[in-house]
C-alpha cells in the first residue's frame, strides 16, 4: 500500500501545485500525507511554500466544496448508496448531522480540526440549504491553517515526512479540543443572541 502511495504522490509532485490542489481534492490518500509530501517538496526547493500553501488551500476547499453539493443535491439516500466510495460511512453521517444540528453553521469551522467529523461536516450544510458564501468562507478560513501546518511539518521532516502522522499526533488532541471549545462557545453565544 505504501508503495502505490508513494507513487501516485510521485506522479502528483510532477503536476507541481496543480498536484497538491488534486491530491487534496481527490482524498485518495489522506489530506495530511498529501501537505506532508508537499512540506518536503518545499524543502528541496521544487515548490515554494507560499505557492503550496494557495494549491492546498484552494484543494481542501474544493473537496469539501464537492460534499457540499452531494449533500445540497442527492440529500441522505444518495451519500448512504454512494457514501462508501468517499470513505463516508453512515456513522459519519450520522454524527455530523448531530453535530451541526446542535451547534449551527459555526460548526463548519471548529469540525474541520477533528477527526472522523471533519470531511463528512460539509454534507449536512449542504443538506439544510447552509449559504454557499458562508460555507466557503468558514471552510477556507478553517483549511488555511489547516495546510500551513502540515506543510511546515513535512518542510521540517524533510526526508522523514513520512513520519507526519506521528509528528502531527501530539497537536492533533489539543487541537481538536480548542476547536470542540470554539463550537461550543459560538453555540453559546448565538443562544444568547436570540434571547
């Protein structure tokens, strides 16, 4: 399996920026291996960091961009026939409809830094008809931080960038709870409000 990572990253790093940006629109391998393997090609110098960051940037939205619309589009039977094919599981479903039914559009951020809800968020805003605007700005503005640190991590690996799951790992936690923090405070904040 490492292999035929290893070489459709190979075939992708020869697309340059446009390989990052479908890397990461494609989900076929993992967002955090695609920046990993993007970090390293800025530290040997075949790509700048800055031109990585607006490839990635541009590529995770478009990825979420495209669950958008299934959701906004083919609705819950289309995702539970054809969910299996973008790894969304009716679990994941399940759980960010919870999580976006509790918390509102707010959520589209703060979900994007926690694990298992974080592709699948994207679908119930599509689903209860969430502003397309809105939706691209919380998206973006949660995928930029996103891309810049997996590819300053790949950068810092270099040729260990392979090891990014286990580098990233001890942020992943804490990051998670900050943004689970940030939900709940925009949740709380917009209950006051309507009050």
């Amino acid at each position: 399996m490492e292999g035929f990572i290893i070489a459709i990253l190979d075939w992708l790093s020869n697309l340059g920026y446009i390989g990052i940006a479908l890397g990461l629109m494609l989900e076929v391998i993992p967002s955090e291996v695609v920046l990993g393997y993007g970090g390293y090609l800025t530290s040997i110098g075949n790509i700048s960091f800055f031109g990585a960051v607006i490839a990635g940037t541009i590529g995770g939205t478009i990825a979420q961009l495209f669950l958008y619309w299934l959701g906004y589009y083919g609705g819950r039977p289309v995702l539970e026939k054809y969910g299996k094919y973008l790894l969304i599981s009716s679990h994941h479903i399940d759980l960010s409809e919870e999580w976006f039914a509790k918390y509102g559009s707010g959520v589209i951020f703060s979900a994007r830094f926690i694990p298992v809800v974080r592709h699948a968020i994207s679908i119930p805003a599509g689903m209860a008809r969430m502003p397309f605007l809105k939706f691209t700005a919380y998206t973006m503005a949660a995928v930029l931080p996103w891309t810049m640190f997996f590819l300053y991590l790949g950068f810092i690996l270099g040729d260990n960038w392979t090891g990014i799951k286990d580098a990233a790992r001890p942020f992943i936690i804490p990051v998670s709870i900050l943004a689970l923090g940030a939900g709940t405070i925009y949740f709380l904040y917009g209950k006051y409000h309507q009050r």
